[in-house]
C-alpha cells in the first residue's frame, strides 16, 4: 500500500488532517528518558483528534534506537502516522544509510531537503525501504525568502522548482511553512498543481 493511500485511511479514520509536532523543549526535560515521556503522554492525549504525529529530531537526537521505537510503537498503538522530522539532504549514499535508521527507529516517513538535486534517488530508495518521504519547499522562518523567494529569470519563485522536482520524483508530500509571506490563494495554486495525491504538510 503506498503513503498516501495510509494516509488517506487514517484520515478518513480520524476524521483530522491535523498533524502533531513534538518539540520537547531543553529547558524543561535534559534526559532522553525525560522526553520520551513527554513524548508518549503527548501521543496518548491527542491520540484522538490528529492523523500523524512529526517528532523534531534535533530535540530528540540523543534518544537511542530503542527509545525512538518505543515512541513509534505508540503512535502505531493509536493508528496514527510518525513522520521523523530530520530533513535529511545529502548525498545519496549518506541519505540511504540515514533512511535505514529512520526505518529502524520505526518510523513510517521522513521529512528531506531538496536542495542537494538527488530527491528522485531519494525518494526510490525511501519507498524501497518502506518510507514515505515529505520534500522541504517553503521553510516557516521569515530569513527563508532571501533564498526560497527569490525571482528566477523566467519570473518562478526559486521555491517552485523544489515543487517541480517533488512532482517528477514522485514524492508522497512537502512541507510548507506558514510564514507571513504565504498566502491562501498561493496555497491553492500550489494545491492545483499537485492534484489531491500529494500531502501538504504545514508546520
């Protein structure tokens, strides 16, 4: 069964396109153990009201292999998407040895970044392995226009490649942020492009 057709059954499921993000802040927990309980009880809570739940790596990066799966074998318990938010972007044979952990870990997606021109390689190796991959176009942080914004000399956006290449590479989904910059008419037009088979995720 691919991603999306997962998705689309937990969606109908739930009733919730919502997507929970796991951020455990440093300040309040400084043990792995400390976040893999925030972690746990957060799942158990919103369990009901959500479809997939986005754990951040770089808050949970010194969990080990088997507290990541702990995590993950929860979100199964509650029928529910994880998606590892690491987006990962580098070359191919560094990205599929990262694949293989995230798979390990037992999540179902991972979150990339584009930017190295190797998601086609990227997202055949993910679906090989059974992930589903979510391809970073538009990052949230106001700083991101310099780049993502930025006009191109047939009048594109810079961003709007990273959506041409998600569709040629066939990607499960992307990521966009939502900044000041974005707007609902700018939503639906990327929307229109992509058909209803592509997940938007928007953090």
């Amino acid at each position: 069964m691919r991603f999306i057709e997962i998705y689309d059954k937990i969606v109908e499921n739930k009733g919730s396109i919502l997507c929970v993000g796991l951020d455990p802040p440093v300040d309040k927990f400084n043990t792995p153990v400390e976040k893999m309980k925030f972690c746990l009880e957060i799942i158990e809570k919103v369990s009901q009201n959500c479809c997939a739940i986005k754990i951040n790596e770089n808050f949970v990066r010194d969990l080990s292999l088997e507290q990541h799966k702990e995590i993950t074998e929860k979100i199964k318990e509650n029928n529910l998407i994880s998606i590892y938010d690491c987006k990962i972007g580098d070359i191919t044979n560094s990205a599929i040895s990262g694949m293989y952990l995230i798979k390990k870990m037992g999540y179902d997606a991972l979150t990339v970044n584009p930017i190295l021109g190797n998601l086609s390689d990227i997202t055949k190796e993910a679906h090989e392995v059974g992930l589903g991959v979510l391809a970073l176009v538009l990052p949230s942080n106001p700083e991101s226009k310099n780049y993502y914004r930025k006009k191109m000399e047939d009048g594109e956006e810079f961003y709007n490649y990273f959506i041409i290449d998600c569709m040629k590479s066939g990607t499960d989904g992307i990521v966009i942020g939502l900044g000041r910059d974005i707007n609902p008419s700018e939503i639906s037009s990327i929307r229109d492009r992509l058909g209803d088979d592509v997940i938007i995720l928007f953090p």
